[in-house]
C-alpha cells in the first residue's frame, strides 16, 4: 500500500509538474510572438526612417544647389543672355523640366510651365494670378524683381 501511495504521489507530482511545463510553453508562445509582432513592427518603423532620411537628404542637396544657383543667378547682369543656373526638383533633386534657360523667358512661359516649377519647389500656387506665379518664379530662381504687366502675365 505504501509502494501504491508513492507511485500515486509520483504521478501526481508529475502531472502538476506536466501541468506547469505546459503552462510556461503557452506562456513563452505568447512572448514569443509578442516579441515576434515587436520585431515586425520595429523593422517596419526601420524601414520608414530610412526612407524619410533618404527624402530628406535629397532634399537638403536640391536645397544646398538651389541656393547656390539663387546666388549666381542673382549676380547676372539684368536682361543678359548669360544661361540661368538651373534649380533642381526638391523630390528628386534633378533640374527641373521646363527651367527658364535665360531671364527673358519666364516672360514667354506658359502657365501650365511656370506651375510646374513652382511646383517643383514645393511652392503653392492655389489663389495666385499669372503675374504673381511668373513673379514668384523670379524671386526663387535669384532675380530681382520685376514688374510684369498684366499682357506679359497673361501666357498661354
């Protein structure tokens, strides 16, 4: 009888200790998976970091050339036939597409032009006339102002 009281005790022990193994598996499952959703959604979070600091770099280096061709062009003589240092698209940081070549053409550019511009500068051109986007134009690109008459404004 005490040999059937120990065996007994044995199986109990066992089971409780069965019990609590499988207890601790569940357990770890659950943190293994918590870490597992953790580790997705840092290398997500990872992800997105280096693509907004690759934005940002891109960014920064259209703004550094756009200054520096601000500056040369702002040292043109009035009017000349010097080539204008081009500005680059601030999401690409490439000229941008329709770039005046010389000062006397924004006075030509068509609207749909001069927005594209503008626009690649992350300017907003919502609520300006023609006259205003052509003088913005030549305020980004380093010129002095100008004032461009309502039939110089009017491109097409």
């Amino acid at each position: 009888m005490a040999r059937a009281y120990q065996e007994a005790h044995i199986v109990e022990n066992l089971a409780s200790s069965m019990k609590l193994l499988q207890a601790q598996t569940t357990e770890l499952a659950k943190l293994c998976g918590t870490h597992e959703e953790r580790i997705k959604n840092l290398t997500t979070a990872n992800a997105e970091l280096v693509k907004k600091n690759a934005t940002l770099e891109t960014r920064m280096m259209a703004n550094e050339h756009n200054n520096t061709a601000r500056l040369q062009n702002s040292h043109l003589p009035p009017l000349s036939h010097t080539p204008l240092v081009p500005l680059h698209d601030l999401g690409t940081n490439r000229p941008i597409r329709h770039f005046p070549k010389h000062e006397k053409d924004i006075k030509i550019m068509s609207t749909a032009e001069v927005i594209q511009v503008l626009q690649a500068l992350d300017i907003k051109t919502m609520g300006m006339s023609q006259v205003e986007k052509k003088q913005q134009l030549r305020a980004q690109t380093g010129l002095p102002g100008e004032s461009i008459t309502k039939a110089e404004g009017s491109g097409t």
